[in-house]
C-alpha cells in the first residue's frame, strides 16, 4: 500500500501509494500510509491537468486524518463537482512543503461496474481513479449538464447503429442525430433517430452517405474524423454522445471496433481520448 522506503527529518522521501475506493453515491475514500506523527497535518492535494501551454490552477486540497498506525484517510464527497479533466493526485506534508505524487494502489471501482443510468442526477458529474501511463495515481472527471451515454454499438454492413440515453434534456418535436466532419463547421450529416420514450434512442449511420457528403479523404490524405451528436428537439443545444457512466477511464485503446472497407477508404468507430464517439474515415493504402 506504499512506496516509501525511507523517511526524511520533514516527511516521506519515497513516493506514497494510495487506495481508493469509489461509493455509490461518487464519493472517493483514499487510504494512504505515511510514517509521520499523528500530530502531523498532511493533505491529499488534487491538481487539474493544464492544457498545453496554459499554467496551473488551483487544487482541490483534502485533510489526511489519522486511520490507524501510519495510516491516513481523505474522503473526497461527491459537491463540488471536479472540473471535467484528468487531476493528479498528491501528498503534501506540511504547509510550504513540496507534493509528492501518489503511486497508485488498489482501486475499488465496483459501484462504477454497473453504469448506474438509472435515476441519476444531472448534471451528470463522473470521477474514475486510474494509473497514468507514467505510474501515477490519477483522477479523471466529467462534469457534463446535458449528456447522451453511448450503449451498444452494432456494425452491420456499410453502417453502424448507435443506442443513447440523454440525461438532463429530453426528446421532442424534430429530434435527431449529426455528425460533424471536425474542422469544418458546416459539413453536417443530420440523421433521424427512433425515440423509446423521452430519454432512450438509436439511430443508424451509414458510411457510404459520410463519404458522398465529402467525408472520405483522398489518396494519402489524413483521416476525416465525423464527431456524434443528439439534438434532443428542434432548435435545442447538441449534446455530444459519449460513454462516461462505467469503469472506464480511457476506452479509446480498450474499445476497439472493426473498420468497413467502402472503395478506396474505410470507417470504423472510436472513442476518443475524453470518451467522446466519433467516427474515422481513412485512405486504404495502396499495396
């Protein structure tokens, strides 16, 4: 449950390791050990992850309150919300000392297994603990006030039907499914959707029609990549489609669906790095 090796005169030297454990109701519990005093008054600290080029901000900071022989425990409640974003997790020993990342430990993840879709409140708010690709404990969150939660996925030809459920909007007059060619605004596939009562949908995307509407991409160009939409009603704010309400942190490299061949390109399906659907229309290489 920990990487400390050795203990400096101000606090741990080697990298802590935490256990988290997520509840029901979105609330995060962290277990750490730290051999300091139980005088001591060490923080769990959350820091979002700047975009590229941007600075810091400020962290979400959690009392670590003694949980037993160099043991500590933070409880992150489920409000406020975190901004939607990947947090790294940190020890900070005293006030002015320096963080120390947190090696990541046992996760408990089993009230993520089931979606829980049903009855869940909006705005929809996510927090998935998980190992970064450099071995450090890390949180990634959504915070979105309308959602459409991507079902199953089934491939059938030359398309793919999608089935949604929308969580803080609900279907109406001229509801329907887009697809937008990223880059360029005004290229827009509109595509109509079966309701099954107010909040549950499917709609089928045919390939063949992304490409006629300029979507496939030359001999040698770069893919074309069509993002997914719900418009709830006529007139009403898109929302995006996407698959947030699992255990899954990053499925781009997990969910990997197989690609159709349509004439000189092909298209498959894909989430990409924030979990978003989208659809990815690619040059066939000459052999």
């Amino acid at each position: 449950m920990s990487g400390v090796e050795r203990v400096g005169p101000s606090g741990p030297v080697e990298k802590p390791r935490g256990e988290v454990t997520v509840e029901k109701e979105g609330r995060l519990v962290v277990r750490v050990r730290l051999p300091l005093p139980t005088s001591a008054r060490p923080q769990l600290l959350l820091q979002l992850r700047p975009k590229k080029g941007e600075p810091e901000g400020t962290g979400r900071h959690v009392e670590l309150e003694p949980a037993g022989q160099d043991q500590w425990r933070a409880v992150l409640e489920a409000a406020p919300a975190l901004e939607e974003g990947r947090w790294d997790a940190y020890v900070v020993g005293a006030p002015g000392e320096e963080r120390t990342p947190l090696l990541p430990g046992l996760r408990d993840l089993r009230a993520l297994v089931s979606g829980g879709s049903d009855g869940r409140p909006t705005p929809v708010a996510v927090r998935i603990p998980y190992a970064t690709k450099d071995g450090r404990l890390a949180v990634r969150a959504w915070w979105r006030a309308m959602h459409a939660e991507a079902g199953r996925i089934v491939l059938a030809g030359d398309s793919m039907t999608v089935t949604a459920r929308l969580f803080g909007a609900r279907l109406g007059k001229g509801a329907a499914a887009s697809l937008n060619r990223r880059g360029q605004d005004t290229a827009v596939r509109r595509i109509a959707l079966r309701a099954e009562g107010d909040q549950d949908l499917s709609f089928t995307v045919d390939y063949e029609e992304l490409v006629a509407e300029g979507g496939g991409p030359g001999a040698g160009k770069a893919p074309v990549i069509w993002d997914v939409y719900v418009h709830p009603a006529t007139g009403a704010p898109r929302i995006r489609v996407a698959r947030l309400l699992d255990d899954i942190a990053d499925r781009k490299a997990v969910f990997v669906y197989p690609a159709t061949v349509l004439g000189g390109v092909s298209a498959r399906p894909y989430y990409t790095f924030d979990n978003d659907l989208s659809v990815e229309v690619t040059p066939q290489r000459a052999r």
